[in-house]
C-alpha cells in the first residue's frame, strides 16, 4: 500500500468516526430529551457534594423502586386514601427510609423522600408507587442516594400520570401535609 494509498484510507476513518459522533449526539439530544422539571421550584441552599448527586441521580433516573410485599402469602395492610400524611420516625442514615403509617391522598402516586435543608424542599433521594388497585402500599422506601446522619429529610406525595415510572416532570408534588425526620 502506497503513502498516498495509507492518507486516504487515514481519512475515510476519521470521516466515518466524526459522522458516527455526530449521528450519536444527534440520536441522543432526539431521543434523551430533558426530564428536569421547569415547572417545579426546587431550592437548593446546601452545595454538599451527596445532594448534588442526588440531584443528578433525580433528573437523570426514569424508575424509582417499588416496595412490594417480600412473599405473596403476606397480603399487604389496607390503603387509607384523604388528606395525605405520613408517620415517619427518626432513623438511621442510608438508603433506605421506613414509614411508621401513611395516609394516601389518592388511589395511585407517588410517595417521596426529599433533602430538607433549612427547612426548604431540596433534591428528590427517592419514591415509591402506591395503588389502591394493585395493592401497592408501600411501608419503606428505597433512596438513590443515602440520607446523611444529622440530617433533615421530607417526605411528599407525588401525582401518577399512567405510565408507571417516576418522573418529577409529569408526576408532580401534590400539595399536602409534609412530614419531616432526622437521619441518626
């Protein structure tokens, strides 16, 4: 193979490897889109490095885990659908936060648990879906990302709108009791 023969070949490669790069992105920017929610104030006062990944980790996560009952002979306690409000007791700090009891302000949604910095609504850690049709009730809640010992958390309801995956653009906070625990 000649020099010239080895520059051209040379260049048909880094051709196909830029258009390749460019198909990609384009392909990405179409099919990703954006899930950040623009409708929903979010504040953020505290720049801690784990509530910036969890921030990430929220605008970027197209699930949220689903607290199912463990066995099928164990039949999950009966939903209580109102006004919305959660029991929630200190606990421990990690990945996973465990409501006392819960009163469901609709048949399906979402309940979160959200950073809590100086008393303002921050970053979303984690939800899980409830359905009074399914029998989802959920009595835990895994996070994304761990809580922090002596930190302050939120938990909130969430809206459902029928796919089934939590997403905070679509499925939006509803406006209920929020209540508040202390990672140990």
């Amino acid at each position: 193979m000649t020099e010239e023969q080895e520059k051209q070949e040379s260049q048909k490669t880094l051709v196909a490897f830029v258009a390749g790069l460019l198909i990609g992105g384009l392909l990405v920017w179409v099919f990703g889109g954006s899930t950040q929610d623009k409708s929903e104030s979010v504040v953020k006062t505290d720049t801690d490095v784990s509530e910036e990944v969890a921030d990430k980790n929220q605008n970027n996560s197209e699930t949220a885990t689903v607290s199912e009952p463990e066995d099928e002979t164990s039949a999950p306690s009966k939903m209580q659908t109102g006004d919305g409000g959660v029991d929630v007791s200190d606990q421990p700090a990690g990945l996973l936060v465990t409501l006392d009891s819960a009163t469901f302000p609709s048949a399906e949604g979402w309940v979160g648990v959200r950073s809590f910095p100086n008393g303002q609504i921050g970053s979303i850690l984690g939800a899980s879906r409830y359905s009074e049709n399914q029998g989802l009730v959920p009595s835990e809640i895994e996070l994304l990302v761990p809580t922090i010992t002596g930190r302050t958390y939120a938990i909130t309801f969430f809206t459902e709108d029928g796919d089934r995956i939590f997403n905070p653009a679509y499925d939006v906070q509803m406006d209920t009791e929020i209540s508040t625990f202390i990672a140990k």
